[in-house]
C-alpha cells in the first residue's frame, strides 16, 4: 500500500488498485504512521509526496517486496516449468512510449517474452533504485548524472544507441529555409519540460554556447504527447527526442526546424544488476533492441531526407 501511494501520489488510484474504499485506505496508512511514530507522506497540490521518514519506509519496502517476489518465483520453479519470473525494469518515459512496445513485440515472435513490471521515472532515481536493489535494469538514457551512480563493477552498462534530439513546430509554422539563429529561436514561444529535465537541459546549453539567454517556456509540462499536441496546434515549439516525433515528421503534422548547430545526440543503453538472476531475460531485450534500431535506420535516414526535401 505504501509503495503504491509513493508510486502513484494519489489516494484514490491507490484505493482503486487496492479494491479499498478512500476511508479504509486512509485508515490503514494511519495506523501504519502511528505504530512507525511518524508521518509518511504530506499533502501538497502535486498529490502526496513521501516525507524523509517516507522515503526511507519506502525503500525498504521495496527491497522486501523484491524478496517476497523472489521466493514466490523460486516456489513456483520448484513445483515445475513456468514463465520467467517478473524483471523490474526501469525506463523514461519516452522509451516506455516508443521503444518498449518494439522490442517486446519482437521478443513475442521469437516465443515467449518476458514478464515485466516497468517503473517510468527520471533517470538518476531510476539509477538509485537499480544501485539500491529496487530494480533489475533500466533501459534509458546514459546521463553524465546516471554515470556517476553506475560506473561501478556491479553493474552491466551496454550503450545500445544515439538519440538524436530535433527543435519541432507545428505544419503551419513560419520556419524560413535554411537554418535558424539562436536568436531567432529566443524570441520564440517554447513549450517544454520543467529546468531539471534532459531535454530542458540540451536546450539551455545549445543556448549558452551561442551566447544567448536560454528561452522560459510559456509553457512547461511533463506529458511528451501533450507537448507534441500544443506544437502541432500552434502554440509554440519544442525540444524532442526523434522516435517521438517521426511519424509525425513523416505524415507532415510535425516540422524539423533547422539551426546553426544540431543538438547534442543522446546516448541510450541498458543497465543492469549484474548479480540479477534471469541475466538472459536481459540479454535478450537488449539484442532485440540492437535489432530494432538496425532495422529502423534506414526508415529514418529516409524521413529526414523527406522531411529535409519539403
């Protein structure tokens, strides 16, 4: 109960996974803080957020259900053949959105795939859950940020590939040809994540290297495909990985903009608990991911030469 309203920050999702009414719910957690002696979680407009006492439960909960996991998997191989037990894999949200479902239809066609439980989260809590035994992988981008907790020997780091990251507007957009200036671009209404987020970040530094004042966005949001909306309804442009945005580059509903200097490609990889024990389960999603991109470079290489042309 308390990993999921952690998970979640909402009371009522939580009763609704729970099959709870808000009241028993709200009873339970009560009791638990009582007989802990402190408050777990506070409420603020974001929804429930974990205290340091919280937090600290958590995790410690999470290993525990990892645990109990672990020996309903070893029963169930005692008693005979099964599926593979539930790897806990960590990833953004953008490659949950556009790379996952890839990979895990190509593992269906080869037999049978494995069982997941995904965590969407920002790469370095993803990287402490992994350092902490909360995950078994994580599948996300290869910050300097998630470097500095994983470059150490107990864990597997395959960088898989290069995310290229392209400034997008609307079809109707007023893009000039050739390549736009920097200060061009710092007049424009910029629609993106909160100062924290990578893409954010890609955007301040491409802005600080030409000498210019990184833009305030006059809109901020988390949601990827909501973002990619308000860009398509006009509404300003964006900062976006490119698996998010090619078919909508492909259909015309989205446009590149073109600048002085490209932003900085991504680097994207698979992170793993070398001590985790389905290591092939592992392997596996990383081989097909591998197969995936080979296969998607030429249809890339494609659309940017159309995209490019109109």
């Amino acid at each position: 109960m308390v990993c999921l309203l952690a998970e979640t920050g909402s009371m009522r999702a939580t009763s609704r996974q729970m099959n709870l009414s808000a009241p028993a719910l709200s009873k339970s957690l009560r009791e638990i803080e009582q007989a802990i002696g402190a408050p777990l979680f506070v409420r603020t407009t974001r929804g429930l957020l974990p205290t340091a006492d919280g937090e600290e439960f958590v995790r410690s909960a999470r290993v525990v259900l990892r645990h109990l996991d672990g020996l309903s998997n070893s029963k169930a191989r005692s008693a005979g053949p099964t599926r593979s037990r539930t790897l806990r894999i960590g990833t953004a949200p953008f490659v949950a959105w556009c790379i996952i479902p890839e990979i895990l239809r190509r593992l269906a066609d080869k037999g049978d795939p494995p069982r997941l439980h995904l965590v969407e989260a920002r790469i370095v809590a993803l990287a402490d859950q992994l350092a902490n035994g909360e995950l078994d992988a994580i599948l996300t981008l290869f910050t300097p940020e998630a470097l500095h907790v994983l470059d150490t020997g107990a864990f597997g780091l395959d960088q898989i590939y290069t995310e290229r990251m392209l400034i997008v507007e609307g079809a109707g957009g007023r893009a000039k040809r050739g390549a736009a200036s920097w200060q061009m671009l710092e007049r424009a209404n910029w629609i993106l994540p909160p100062a924290t987020y990578t893409q954010r970040l890609l955007v301040q530094r491409a802005f600080l290297a030409a000498r210019r004042l990184p833009p305030e966005p006059v809109i901020e949001s988390i949601n990827i495909p909501a973002m990619l909306n308000m860009v398509k309804a006009g509404l300003g442009i964006t900062a976006a990985f490119h698996c998010t945005v090619q078919d909508d580059l492909a259909r015309g509903r989205l446009r590149e903009v073109r600048t002085e200097a490209e932003l900085p490609p991504v680097p994207i990889g698979l992170a793993y608990r070398k001590s985790t024990a389905d290591i092939q389960s592992l392997h596996a999603i990383r081989d097909a991911l591998r197969t995936h991109v080979a296969a998607d470079s030429p249809r890339t290489a494609k659309a940017r030469g159309g995209a490019r042309a109109r």
